[in-house]
C-alpha cells in the first residue's frame, strides 16, 4: 500500500470551526490554511512555538510559507484585530466585565529587533535588553480573554518622526478603545505605574469608571502636610484564589484627608512584619464600605498577571524569530488569537454549567463530549488552562501523525498509517464546546 499523506489543507475541525470566523480576512486559500496551521501550532503541547517546530507539527515541508504568512501576506492586523474584538462582545453579550492593564517585557539579546532596549522588564523584576507591550485582559467570573496591546517605543530606539508614548498614555488609548467598540467594564485593576498616573486616572474619571490601582508605600498623599496620615484598625478577610482555595488575608484603611471620592488602602498576608512582597497599597473610588471585598477585588489583577503568564509560556507569545515590529505585531496578534479560541471555549464550558443556559442564543453543543471525554488526561475541572489541557488532547493525534509521518516514508507501515488516519478522523468529530459564527 502506499503512503498517503494528508494535504496541507487538513488541520483539526475544532480549530477550523473557529478560524472559519476569519475565513474571508484571507482570500488567498494557501494563506488562510497558514492562518489555520499557526493555530493549531500555537495550541498544541510542542514545547517552543518557533516556526520551525509549528511546520513539523502541522506537516509542512518546511517553514517557509509560515514565514510568508507573518512576512509579505496581505492581511491586515487591524482588521484581524476587528474582528477578534467583535467576537468577544458577542461573547460578552452585553455582560460587564474587570479591566486589567498590565505591561509586559521579553528579554531580547542584540539590537537588531524593533524596539528592543535596555529597560524594566517585568518578568525579571529588572532591567535587562528586551521588549515591552501594554497589554488589556478581561475577567469574567474565572475566566480571562484577552483585548488590546500596544507596544512600548523607547525614546532611544524610536523612528525618524515618531511619538514617543508613556505606558500610561498607550494605556489610556486601549482604554478609549475599547470604549469605541463598546465594551463595558465595571473595573479597571493595574499597578502602580498606572495608579500614580494622572492622565490614566484622569480618564477613568473622565468615563465615570470604577478603578482599583496599586500605588507606591511613599505615595504623595501619604505625607500631606495640612493632615497626617492616619492608619485604621487592620481588618482579617478571606483571600478567595482562583481555584475556590481561601487564606487569610488584611486589609487597612489608610485616612488622608477629608475626601470620601477616594479612599486608600493597604492589604498584606503579614500584619506585624509587612512583607515587601506580599504588601499592597491601593487607591480605589469605591465605595469606602468595601473593605471585605477590595482584597479579593484588587487580587484579581495579580491573578490575571499569572494566568497571561501561564497563556504566553504556552502559547509562544516570547517564540517569535522576527526583528520588524509589523511582523512581530502580527505574531502577537494570532497569539491573541488563539489565546481568545481557548477563551471562547471556556465561556462557553462555564454557561453550560449555570442556571442561566437557556437565555443564550448560541448554546453550547455539551458539557463534556461523550466518549472523548473518557481520555485519562481529561480535565473536567472549568477554565481557560483545563480547556486548553482538553483541546490539546483533541490536536495530539494530527500532530503526531505529522511528526511520524516522515519515518513512515521510510519505514512503510500501511497498518500504523491507517490507524493514525482513523483516529484523526474520530478526532475531527468534536468541533468544540460552542459553535462560532462571525455573522
């Protein structure tokens, strides 16, 4: 029998049915399955997201035409970006949400890379050669999809002409951004970058938004001269983590004056001793009522931090080989992507376990499907990791049929061949836990 290798148009149904939303941004075929390929690499459990190792992994000859597609393909970041951000308010439909702000920073060797500078990176905690985006992320309940990024220009490595822009200035466009388009937030979380910022703070005001922003221990309102600042009686709550886990916590007022507008606050795990690490001031426009629940509120923004964490190491958003910053904002933006596929499956695993199923438009096909489910790696526990953990165990079949394939071509084995063709096939069966439409 003879070897009969699966075309490069073939990918995994649960990532078609997905990219399908995208289908006509790329009217070229070839670039719409590289469009699909990078997906299903950037999903898959290969340990780095390079596009050597994305081509191995969805049977390409070799990278070139990945290269292509982030390279010279006509196709538009905007637009992509668009049409991603549609999906997420139908998504939402309607649904309120917390805002966070963060930046983040890649340790880059060389010079040759846009952008890249001696500068705080951020997932060092110091300073070091590399590039820094601001990035927005949304949490809905346990769940965190991603928004809008910018990247940081350095004054020293920007363009004849260009702009230079604070981070809080960046965040401040994602902001009005995303009002454009018609998100409603009922929070903004970020650190002390953007709480000591009055042009951030002046336009959360200016949109009557709700904020909780970490601050410096020296911040200027602490040494007013007029009034000293007086410390409240610390109170004890419960710390809820994102896995329903609690631990003990406290929480303090911090009295500075006679506005009841703006309150301040410091929430650490240690009382007596304040940890450095595990000490937090925050200022908020909350109501001053709401010791109990800023802990757990301001929590949040260290929760996503880590769960975008955990989404860059897994889906590559660090892996990029590119030095042009066009290129390298079209990796990330796929990377986005891919990260809001994960997102969007969660969503929809998460309804299916409320009470409130039935007033959704687009139900999900079910909980857990018959039969895949049955995998010993499943993970039936809800959320953006567990739903990547169980679309991954959906992919692994075609991948590894596209990594033994070669040996096959050495080593004919129609048996092994047929098997493989019989399981991926099986596999194509699941189209996801929700159909997606760009309609």
């Amino acid at each position: 029998m003879e070897l009969v290798s699966r075309t490069a148009t073939s990918t995994v149904t649960v990532v078609d049915e997905y990219c399908n939303a995208y289908r006509d941004l790329f009217p070229e075929v070839r670039t719409f399955e590289n469009f699909k390929h990078l997906h299903v690499g950037m999903l898959s459990d290969i340990k780095r997201k390079t596009l050597p190792e994305i081509a191995k992994a969805v049977g390409l000859h070799d990278a070139q035409p990945l290269q292509n597609f982030l390279t010279d393909s006509p196709w538009s970041v905007v637009v992509l970006q668009d049409r991603r951000l549609e999906l997420t308010l139908k998504m939402l439909q309607g649904r309120s949400f917390k805002l966070v702000i963060d930046e983040t920073g890649d340790k880059k060797k060389g010079k040759t890379t846009d952008y890249v500078a001696r500068q705080y990176i951020g997932n060092l905690g110091k300073v070091d050669n590399g590039i820094v985006s601001v990035n927005a992320y949304g949490v809905l309940g346990d769940l965190t999809f991603p928004l809008i990024f910018l990247i940081y220009k350095p004054r020293k490595r920007l363009e004849e002409k260009g702009i230079y822009k604070t981070k809080p200035q960046l965040a401040v466009e994602i902001i009005e951004t995303l009002l454009k388009y018609g998100f409603n937030f009922d929070l903004v979380l970020a650190d002390s970058l953007y709480g000591e910022s009055p042009t951030f703070i002046a336009v959360l005001d200016k949109h009557k938004k709700p904020y909780l922003l970490a601050i410096r221990s020296n911040h200027a309102r602490f040494s007013v001269q007029e009034r000293e600042a007086i410390y409240e009686v610390w109170q004890e709550f419960e710390r809820v983590f994102s896995d329903k886990k609690t631990q003990k916590r406290y929480i303090q007022q911090i009295t500075c004056g006679d506005s009841k507008l703006i309150t301040y606050w410091r929430i650490t795990n240690d009382p007596e001793t304040l940890p450095k690490n595990q000490t937090w001031y925050v200022k908020t426009n909350l109501k001053s009522d709401m010791a109990d629940q800023l802990g757990n509120l301001y929590g949040f923004r260290n929760w996503v931090e880590y769960a975008f964490k955990q989404g860059k190491n897994e889906l590559g958003w660090a892996d990029f080989r590119l030095t042009n910053y066009h290129q390298i904002e079209r990796w990330w933006e796929l990377i986005m992507s891919a990260y809001f596929l994960v997102s969007l499956q969660a969503n929809a695993r998460n309804e299916s376990d409320s009470e409130s199923l039935h007033e959704k438009s687009s139900p999900p096909i079910s909980t857990e499907p018959e039969n895949f489910s049955n995998h010993k790696w499943w993970d039936f526990n809800l959320g953006w990791k567990s739903t990547l953990n169980n679309l991954r165990l959906v992919i692994q079949p075609y991948v590894f049929w596209n990594l033994i394939k070669p040996w096959l071509i050495v080593f004919l084995n129609p048996n092994l061949q047929l098997g493989f063709q019989k399981l991926i096939e099986i596999m194509n069966q699941f189209q996801g836990y929700i159909t997606v439409n760009s309609g």
